[in-house]
C-alpha cells in the first residue's frame, strides 16, 4: 500500500463517521424497509463523493465541518439508491455488488425498490432538518444554492438522464460520440460536479471558483470513466491474457471502441491536464484534492 | 351533478394551471423518461394534494399564490411517484390505473422505475429552484419548514414507511387495529397531513394552527380510508347484489372487518366531527374546505 492509499483509508474512515450518524435507526413497523436502506449504504463504498465534498469545501477555505456533513451524508445516500435500483432485474439484473448480495437478492423486489426511493428520500430529508435548524441568514442562503445543485446533479438533467440515456444506448449500438459524452457527463460526472461544487459553496466561494470546480469535476468525471474503458480493454490483456475487453465482448460503445486506445490515453491527459490547472489557479498548494484526483485518473487497476 | 361537484371541477382546473407549468419538458436525450413522467402526471387525477394545500393557505390567510405554488407541484409529483412504483409487477403488478395503461405497461419497467426516481428527485428540484431564488428571509425560512414537513411525510416516517407496513402485512394476515392505524396514517394520510400543513406554513399561521391543520388532515385521511373499506362492503352488496365486499375475499384485514360496519360508521363520524371542531376553532366562516373534508368523508362512491 502506498502512502496515498493509506492516507485515502484514513479519510475514508473520517467521513464514514461523519455521515454514518446521519442514517435512520432500524425500527417501528417500517424497520424492514430501514434495514434493507442501512445494507446497502454500510456495504463498503469508497465514499469517494463525500470525500470529494469535503476536500473542496476544505480546499476552499471552509472551517465549520458541521454545515458540509448533511450534505456529505445525502449525497452518499443519493449515490447509494442509484446502485440499488440500477441493480435490479428490470435494470442490470445483478445478484453481487462488492462481493456482498445486492439489496433485492438479499430482500426482494419490492423493498430494494422502496428502499432506494426512501434513501433518495432520507437524502433530501437530511438536507431539509439541517436547512429548517439553519438560524443564520447566510448560511441557510448557501444550504439552498447546495440543495439546488444536489437535486439537480441527481436528476433528469444529470444522474437519472444519463441513465436514461444508457438505457437507451445499449438498445442502439450505433450510439455516437456526443451521446457517449453525453452519458459519461450524466451519470457519472454528473455527482462528482455536485460533490465539487456544493464544498465550494458552502465554503463561501466566489461564483467564479464554483464555475471552476463544476469544470474540474466534470473533466474528473469524464477521465474517469475513459480511463475504465481502457482498464477494460489494457486489464484484460495483461492480467487475462486474452486482448479483447469485456465491452468489446458486449458490442458496448464506449470511447475507446470509438476512437482508439492512442486518442483515449491522450484524451484522459489533456482532461486531467485541465482539471490540475484550474485547481492551481484556485490555489498554488499541493493538496490531498489534487492527489486524489491524479489518483483516480491515473490509476491502472 | 351538484353544485359541490361543479366547484370542485372548477378547483381541480385551477389547480392544474398552477402546477403543470413546472413541469419539464420532453427534450434532450433523456427525452424517454420525462415523456414517461407526464404520461404519469397528466394522466387525470383528481389533484386533492394540491388543492388541500391550496385552500389551506387561502383558509389561514394566505395571499401569494406563487409562494406555493411549487410546493403543490412537488406534492403532486410525489403522489404520481408512488403510483408508478406501486404499479410495478414487483408491487401491486397493475395494468390500468384510471382507465389507461399503467406507466410499466405503457413504457417498460426500468423506464418506470427511473420516471418514478425521476418524479421523486424533481419535485424537490422544484423546492429547491424556488428557495434558491427566494430573497425574502422570512419566506426562505417558511419555504425550508415546508421543505422539511415534505420531505417528512413522504419518506420512511411517513408515505413510505406506511407502504412497507402494508406490504409486511399482506403476508401477515393477522394484522392488528394498532398495525392498520400505522399504515392508514402513513400510506393514505401523511400526504394529506403534509399538505394542509405545508398550506398553513406558508400563509404563516401559529404553531397551534399548524399543530390543528395536522390532526385535521390525520383525521381526514384515516376516515377516508374507513369510508373506503364501507365503501367496498356496502358499494358491492348494492350495486352488484353480493353481500361481500373484495376485501373480504381477498381477506384483507380492514378497519371493518376488525370492528365491523357500525362501529366503522360511529368511526368515521367521530372523526369527521372532530375535524370539523378542529376547523371551526381556526374560522367560524363556511369554505370550500369545510364542504371538501365533508365530501370525501362522507362519499357514498
């Protein structure tokens, strides 16, 4: 383990214990559906989008942990509902997840669907006590600019659109490179744009610097899955030894397939060239923002 | 069709002007799940959320209209939401709702499931665009109180806590008074709790008006719930000459098949009595509030 990745496991123990808390207790007549929500949340992510939310608001300049952590804790909830329906027999039809049973193998059908409506619920629950306790002005100004941007990113115009359009997508193998972007920004850049941008607002960053994070972040999103599809088709080589990939297998369109391992590795450079130079010209510190995000890019499994 | 009948036509129109505009558009390449959202919501309701909420706010004093006006909206999308999941094979497994194809039947299931999210996500998208955009601090505070008896009552401590109760139930067959009372109050009468409170936050009433338009609406939404189990008993042996109603045969517990039809009658009387003292202590003067709880409690179809 490198001194990173040690480093990454402490902050990912520090932000368990700042959202865990955040999580409703198994019980009353509804415990079911609160069991199966607390399965799935504790079932071992990487909390990298709470991470992400911390390390802005603190790269930012934000001192006072306790207005970002609801929004940390709803933003893993968010995360955590999408992974639960997208794994259902209508969607990906998953039996494992992490090594662990998905949520309606290890329910069934019907509470993993109510369980993931009640995690996007309890998300924006959470977000709704800390901004109705909320006694500063200026304060309770930034919670609702970070409630819109959550429910935003979350939703048609991101999360759930680009969902909708991979859905799509798999159905139409001819899926151009403008859908593909489209995809890649919606669901998965989409929440790392609102985990970036809401730490910036609520540390009371200019309009200027939120502009630059939600730019940092989409570039970070976008690398990021490109840097996938090559693992799929590189991984595979290597510790496979076979030299095709599984989506290559699958017929799925991805931007490798579409223009070629040499444009894709150059394409991650020069998407996380851009993202490392609008953090520097936020800060001229080296922070753990920035290995993180080199990390994620640049990693080779 | 009496004059009651012809004003709540009226209403129902009105409200459909105030709450379809924020609606969004079928466009983008996530086009498919907004057409399945609307499909779902244009599909001819009757709109007693909003309308609940409309004349609470008007009863209580409330002038600006456009103050909640996205709160009506967003209680709508949550009452259609849980309609399409409901619906699902994985759940009720329904064909038709009011005469059309359910959402699944008319899509697919995973265009259900996601317009459902979809639903759920963008009625807070709808909350929170409109406090984003609030400058006036007393109305921010209000609207983050709203947000929060919203969020409340839809989720597990409210629609889908009553939801999981009645699902855990329909296996369990011996379900008690104390267990239906549960799930009466959360599935059928947390929206209607939300609604007349939201309306009566948002017109600024006392803590005690507030406290008075909750316990009515709880009133409201469990005697609707016994009128309905009435309903199924006497509407069956009347109109189509048996003397069992469908619950019985599926042997579904019921408000009257635990007490039976006088003391449900006495039930719903005593409710509806108390709701209307309740209503009485805010305003001596007759409304279209009064005449609604009225109508619904005491329907005869």
């Amino acid at each position: 383990m490198t001194d990173f990745e040690k480093e990454l496991e402490i902050k990912a123990e520090e932000v368990c214990k700042l959202i865990e808390p955040f999580l409703p207790e198994e019980e009353g007549k509804q415990k079911r559906v609160i069991e199966s929500m607390r399965y799935s949340f504790l079932s071992g992510g990487k909390r990298l989008r709470p991470m992400f939310m911390k390390e802005s608001f603190e790269f930012l300049g934000g001192k006072d942990i306790t207005i970002i952590a609801p929004f940390m804790a709803a933003i893993e909830m968010i995360h955590t509902y999408s992974l639960i329906h997208d794994d259902l027999p209508a969607m990906d039809d998953d039996d494992y997840r992490r090594g662990r049973l998905t949520n309606h193998k290890m329910f069934d059908e019907a509470t993993a669907i109510l369980a993931g409506d009640g995690l996007l619920n309890y998300a924006f629950e959470t977000v709704a006590k800390s901004m109705s306790e909320e006694k500063d002005p200026i304060v309770l100004q930034r919670k609702a600019k970070a409630f819109d941007i959550l429910s935003k990113k979350a939703g048609i115009y991101g999360m759930i659109g680009g969902q909708m359009a991979d859905i799509e997508g798999e159905k139409n193998k001819d899926a151009d490179l403008e859908t593909l972007l489209f995809i890649h920004e919606n669901k998965t850049a989409a929440l790392i744009e609102a985990s970036l941008t809401i730490g910036a607002v609520m540390a009371g960053a200019s309009d200027e610097d939120v502009t630059k994070m939600e730019k940092t972040a989409s570039n970070v999103g976008i690398a990021f899955q490109i840097q996938d599809d090559i693992l799929d088709i590189i991984g595979d080589a290597a510790v496979l030894g076979k030299s095709i990939g599984s989506d290559v297998k699958n017929e799925k369109v991805t931007y490798v397939t579409l223009k070629g391992i040499e444009e894709s590795v150059k394409e991650v450079k020069r998407l996380s060239d851009e993202a490392n130079a609008l953090l520097r010209e936020m800060s001229d510190e080296e922070t753990f923002l920035n290995k993180l995000i080199n990390y994620l890019i640049t990693r080779d499994k």
